[in-house]
C-alpha cells in the first residue's frame, strides 16, 4: 500500500484530499495541530505544529517504524492573514512564514529522506494565486507563498537524483475558513482577474494534484500550476 | 567495543555500500581515520546527503532514537563533522540521549 503524507488535513482543502485518497487506496499520514477529524483504519493523525521541527522528525520517525517509507507529500497546511501591510504586526510576519515556509521546507526535508528508497516520489506544495496577482492586502501572504514557489524549483533541482519530483499547484479562492474573513467586493474584484472568473472546487486542486502523482508525470518537475487561468 | 567504536564500524558499513552504489573506489575499504567529505573527501553533496539519512536510519533502527545531524550545531561547527568517519561517529554520540 502507498503512503501519502498530507498536513493540514484537519479541514479544508486538506481534508478532502485526505478523503479523496483514503478512497483511491492509499494510506495517508496526516497532520494538524488539533485532532483527527477523520476516522479510517488508513489514516492516521499526527497533531503537530509543521514549524516544529522536533515534533516532524517525530512523526517520520514513526512513519518509517510503522510503514517503512513515504511516496508522496502534499505540504497543505497553510494560513493567511489579509491585511494592509501597515497594520501587520510582526508576530503575525512570523506566523505566516513560519507555517507556510518553515513548515514545507521542514516536512520536505523530513519526507524526501523516507522516499529515498521509493522510484517515483512525488512533493507537490501549495502556493497560490494571490502571488502572480501581487493582491493588495496579502502581501506576507503572497511573499511566503513566493518562498515557497521558489523553494518548489530548488528542490526539484536538488531531489532529481532520488528520483523525487517537487511541484507545487496555485489555486484561485475555495471557499474554507481560510478566505471566510475576505469582503464580498474584494473577492469578486479578484475572480474578475482570473480568465475563467469562477471560484475555485476542492476537485479543482485534486484534479491538478492527480496529475502531478501520476507514474507518468516523471518528467514533470518544478512547476507551478495556477488555476483559473491566473499566470 | 566502546560505543564509540560500534558507531564507527556501523558508518564504516553504511560508507562501504555507499562506496559501491555511488562507485567510489577510494571509499570500498574505509577505517575510522578515512576522510569523506570536504577537503580531501571523494564525496559530492548527493552522496553526502544520503550518507547522512543512511547513517540516521540506522541509529534509529539500532538504537530507536532519533537524530538529526544536520542541525545547527553540525552547520556552526568549526570543524565539519562531516569530514571523517570518526568525526561523524563523535557527532552521533554528541547527538544521542544519554
Ligand atoms: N482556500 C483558498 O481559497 C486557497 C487559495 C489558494 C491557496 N490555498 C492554500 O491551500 C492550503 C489549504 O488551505 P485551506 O483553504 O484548506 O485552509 P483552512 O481551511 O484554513 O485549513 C488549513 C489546514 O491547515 C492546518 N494548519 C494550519 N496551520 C497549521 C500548522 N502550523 N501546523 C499544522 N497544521 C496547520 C489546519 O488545521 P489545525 O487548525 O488543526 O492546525 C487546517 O487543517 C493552504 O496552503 C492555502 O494557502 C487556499
């Protein structure tokens, strides 16, 4: 049985990928700092913080033990903060990155060492279209998620050899917790950018996400994929 | 044997298959003074890197601790201990719970 690590499957866009590929056959290992909320005898939860880099090692330690390697990683959990730039404190600079950056780099570092002995592992990270956009009220938001693109290409670059493919997929705005607190005017401003001017579907993602883990995209790394029609 | 020397005789192992897959003919017979990486060591970066996760696996299988020793006092050391086998077996021990 093929393992899947997906963090941030707590809620959201994570969770239903976790449900997508419990119900395609894999076992998946996934993350968030609360509690399960899914219950499958092949899948398990670890409640961690993605930035902690104790508790991750912790994780793959048990994953190697328990199921001997990894074939692909989905670095989901991400936040946002949307706010004007002049009225972000710090604290919340740091969260940002910390989370959507620290965390992919750590959980990327941890896993690619478990698919080592695996052909055809696949990383596929989150950034979204907010970057390529440069939205007004995201800017850590977006930056982090420039970070996490560019870390997306260097990494391609440094795992080939393992035979571990590192691409990342862009959505437009789904409707999760994480967009709950955007005004009406503003997320019809931005679907108005997109060339399909809809929002996004979990399935979208999980379509572009399919893609990438099939054995036949081996030739396929570094890459960015934004929905929608956002380049 | 000390510790120290059955750390060394598992990264001793762990160089000698890494010798073979990665064909590194001065690294078949390796002794605890054999240089690795740096100046004077035969490995690149890649085979570095998996002699790295090699050697942690196999702390973790033997021992059932994990290490990582890629961290920051691995990075801010003076003298890599990366360079030998008998520096990477004084930065396992350094590493391990008491
Ligand atoms: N929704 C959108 O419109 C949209 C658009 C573009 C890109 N994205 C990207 O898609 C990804 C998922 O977003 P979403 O909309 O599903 O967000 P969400 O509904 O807010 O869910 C975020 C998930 O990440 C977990 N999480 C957050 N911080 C964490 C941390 N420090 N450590 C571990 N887990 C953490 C949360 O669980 P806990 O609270 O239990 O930790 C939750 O399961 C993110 O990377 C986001 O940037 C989303």
């Amino acid at each position: 049985m093929k393992t899947i690590v997906i963090t941030g499957s707590r809620k959201g866009i994570g969770k239903a990928l976790a449900e997508h590929y419990l119900k395609d056959g894999w076992r998946v290992a996934g993350c968030s700092r609360d509690d399960a909320s899914i219950e499958h005898s092949h899948y398990f939860h670890f409640s961690l913080d993605v930035s902690d880099e104790d508790a991750v090692i912790a994780m793959a330690h048990k994953i190697k033990t328990d199921f001997g390697r990894v074939n692909a990683l989905l670095n989901n959990a991400g936040i946002a903060s949307m706010n004007h730039a002049l009225l972000t404190p710090a604290k919340t600079v740091n969260q940002i990155l910390q989370t959507n950056v620290v965390g992919t780099f750590i959980f990327c570092r941890e896993m690619a060492k478990l698919m080592r002995s695996t052909d055809n592992a696949r990383i596929v990270n989150f950034t979204t279209i907010a970057h390529p956009l440069n939205l007004e009220g995201e800017a850590i938001y977006a930056a982090s998620k420039a970070a996490v693109e560019s870390l997306t290409r260097i990494l391609s670059r440094e795992l080939a050899a393992l035979k571990i493919t590192v691409n990342a997929v862009g959505p437009t705005p789904i409707d999760t917790d994480l967009i709950r607190g955007v005004p009406e005017d503003k997320m019809k401003a931005l679907l108005s950018r997109q060339s399909i001017q809809r929002m996004g579907k979990v399935t979208d993602v999980i379509n572009a996400i399919d893609f990438y883990l099939s054995e036949k995209s081996d030739f396929i790394t570094g890459q960015v994929l934004y929905l929608g029609g956002v380049s | 044997m000390s510790e120290k020397k059955v750390i060394e005789a598992l990264i001793i192992d762990l160089v000698k298959l890494l010798a073979e897959d990665f064909q590194i003919d001065s690294l078949i017979n390796p002794d605890a003074t054999t240089l690795l990486y740096g100046i004077d060591g035969p490995l690149d970066s890649m085979a570095l890197v998996n002699l790295i996760a090699d050697i942690e696996d196999a702390i973790s299988e033997k021992f059932s601790v994990s290490i990582s020793l890629a961290d920051e006092k691995a990075m801010s050391a003076h003298h890599s201990p990366y360079r030998s086998v008998t520096s990477l077996a004084d930065a396992v021990l350094e590493r391990m719970p008491s």
